[in-house]
C-alpha cells in the first residue's frame, strides 16, 4: 500500500481548487516559494488587449539661446583723459595721455544719438576729438511738455561743461499736432503749424550764435513712409533756411540715403563702397554702417572748426615777445638789388634803323683802297679753289 501524501501538501491542493483562478495561482507560487525560495525572474505580464497607444516622442533639447552682449553706452564723456597704467618696477612710465582739447556735443533725438555713435568712430584715431552724446530719445521741437530743446540749449551753454562745436538733428518724432498749451494745438504742417517750428529754430541757432559757439545742422534723411518723408521735407526746408539765417551750418542727407530716383532704399554703399544695410528694420533710424556714413558728411566741418580753434593766428604775439630787448631787434634787410631782364630792347625786324638824331641809318661805303682787297692765292696753295686748266694740244712732229 503506497504511502499517504503528507498533509502539508494535501492542504495546498485543496487551496488550490477551492479559490479562484487568481487566487489559486497566488496560492501555487507561494506555495513552491515557501519551498524552494522565491523564483529568478517574475514572469512577463500578459499584453493588454486593444490598439496600441504610440507614446509621444521626447522633445529634443534646445540649445539656449547665446547671451546678447550689452552694447557699450553711446556717450563719450573724457575717454582720452584717462591716466595711464602704472609702470612695472624697471620700467620708464608711460606718458601721460593728453586731454582732449576738442569737445564736441550732440543733441536732438534718437537719430542723433546713432549720429553720435557714427562721430565718435569717425574720430576715433584723433585724440584732440572728444564726441559727447546728449540726444534725448522721443523729443523734438512740437512737444515742449515733454522735453523743451529751447531751455535745455540755454542750461547746456550757461552750464560748466565746455563744447567747441554742437551738432543738431531733430524731427523725426514732429510729425504731431504742435501743443502750445493745454487748449490749443496746430495741425502738424499746417502754416501756423511752421510758423511756430521756424519760431523755435531760430530761437535754438540764435542760442549757440550768442554764445560764439559753432553749430551744424543736419537735416533728415529720406523715409520709408512717404508721410514722414514729407514732413521731412518740410522740417528740413524751415531748418536750412532759418538755421542758416542765423549762422549755423546746414548739411544735406536726403541724396546720400536714397537712390537715383530719390526714393527710400535700406540698403546702399558705405564709406568704402560696400553694399550694407544703412537703415533699421523701422525705416527711420539709422543702423551703425548708416551712422558712420551720415556723419562722413559731417567731418569736413567739425576738422574745419577744429584746425581754426588749435591753430594759432598769425598776427598772434606771445607776451613775453611783445616788447623785444634792443639787442634782440634784427637788423633792416638790405635793398635787394635790381632784376636783370629776361631780355633786351626788342626791334622789329622790318623797320628801318635810326640813327642817334633820328635820321635813316646808311649802310657803310665800301673801300676802294686796294689794301681792302683780299689777295689772289697762289696756285696749289690750300686756299686756291680756281679750277685747273686743261693742257694745251701739242703738234705732231
């Protein structure tokens, strides 16, 4: 008779049968853990029936984006005054850079702080230039509630800062109704509208010509909206005629930035003849190629202005020279002597000679004195050139 089954096992058979499928399969496997230990590697879960679900793709990584670098402030204030480095022990020290003698301001509005940026590299190899930006960004001559050019000229020439020479560009933000006060404004490019605009240039020139200040006006440069290149006309007409009138000097932009049929072009040759862009993307402001190029028409005056300043004048006498010692004092430079003509008293050759007391001059009589007459030469001597005589025939015998 064949042994009984042990009772553990019995016990786990009926387990299995009595409970469900899942719980019996549970109750399998704990049953051989409990046995011969846990197993190697858990059985793979059954697939899911239905449609399989495409997991979405992982966003690829994107690059950061590279730091904008901060571009450097535009104004120039004492940059040739600073104090060299010092010496390294053993070494001569370098000499001390010279101020700059030559201050020049820029005032007006965001186009003429980019021209100020175009000044300062188109004098940058020039130490005597300093370029000094005092633009204000969103000004003009309309909005005096905002930024009034009129009081801000008379605070810069009564304050303690010394300019040699002042470039102006403005009116890119004047084509507005002009606010004289809170009840009254004018029509932009109406009549009174210049009227009161050509008031406020003259006031500005008239400013500077006081003050014995040299000042160039620059006009507008063409548009890409034909409404502000027509307000840029006018503005630049009442500029060269009342600026002007009040001794300023006008420089013209409007052919430099636009192409032979005077229309708006962004782009257009540099300074060196490269095809660049000259104009930003809001076809108003310039871009640096275009601020360089702007102020290349702009350099003749201020190096005028600058060679009239530093050089000295001629009838100028130092102090100390005014009053020379008597041992000091030149001698008188002797008379210089006379210059000898290029050439003698000039005759014509058909008109007869006179003699001292105005009569016909006569030719001299030749000489019957035989003593005039050359002699004859004597045959075969070297100054004979009388032909030889044939010889005579003889007669036969």
């Amino acid at each position: 008779m064949p042994n009984p089954p042990p009772r553990r096992l019995l016990a786990a058979l009926c387990a299995v049968f009595l409970a469900g499928p899942a719980q019996a399969q549970d109750s399998f496997s704990d049953f051989f853990s409990s046995l011969f230990g846990p197993p190697p590697m858990q059985r793979a879960q059954p697939r899911p029936v239905g449609p399989r679900i495409k997991p979405a793709p992982r966003p690829l990584a994107q690059p950061a984006p590279p730091k904008r670098q901060a571009r450097p402030a535009r104004e120039r204030r004492d940059v040739k005054t600073a104090a060299p480095a010092a010496a390294a022990p053993g070494q001569t020290p370098a000499t001390p850079t010279a101020a700059a003698s030559f201050r020049v301001a820029v005032i007006g509005d965001s186009e003429a702080s980019r021209l100020a940026e175009g000044l300062d590299d188109a004098f940058a190899d020039d130490p005597r230039v300093a370029v000094i930006d005092k633009a204000k960004d969103d000004s003009g001559l309309v909005r005096n509630d905002f930024y009034d050019w009129r009081k801000e000229v008379a605070a810069l020439l009564d304050g303690p800062d010394h300019f040699d020479l002042v470039v102006i560009q403005i009116g890119v933000n004047d084509n507005q109704k002009l606010r004289l006060d809170a009840d009254h404004q004018l029509e932009p490019l109406s009549k009174a509208f210049n009227e009161v605009y050509a008031q406020r240039v003259d006031e500005i020139a008239a400013a500077f010509r006081d003050k014995n200040i040299p000042l160039v006006w620059v006009g507008l440069p063409i548009m890409h909206s034909p409404g502000l290149s027509n307000a840029a006309l006018v503005f630049n007409e009442i500029a060269k005629q009342h600026a002007t009138a009040a001794g300023a000097h006008y420089v013209d932009l409007w052919d430099a930035f636009s192409d032979v049929n005077s229309a708006y072009k962004a782009s257009g040759p540099d300074i060196n003849g490269a095809i660049v862009r000259l104009r930003g993307p809001d076809g108003v402001h310039f871009t640096l190629a275009g601020a360089r190029k702007a102020a290349h028409f702009i350099e003749p005056e201020v190096k005028r202005v600058l060679e009239a300043k530093l050089q000295p004048s001629p009838d100028a006498v130092p102090p100390d020279q005014s009053a020379p010692a008597p041992e000091a004092v030149a001698p008188a430079p002797e008379k210089p002597a006379p210059e000898k003509p290029l050439a003698g008293k000039i005759t014509p050759l058909n008109e007869p000679i006179l003699s001292p007391g105005g009569a016909l001059a006569e030719a001299p009589k030749a000489s019957a004195s035989v003593a005039d007459k050359p002699a004859a030469a004597a045959p075969g001597r070297s100054d004979d050139f009388s032909l030889p005589r044939a010889p005579s025939p003889q007669p036969s015998p």
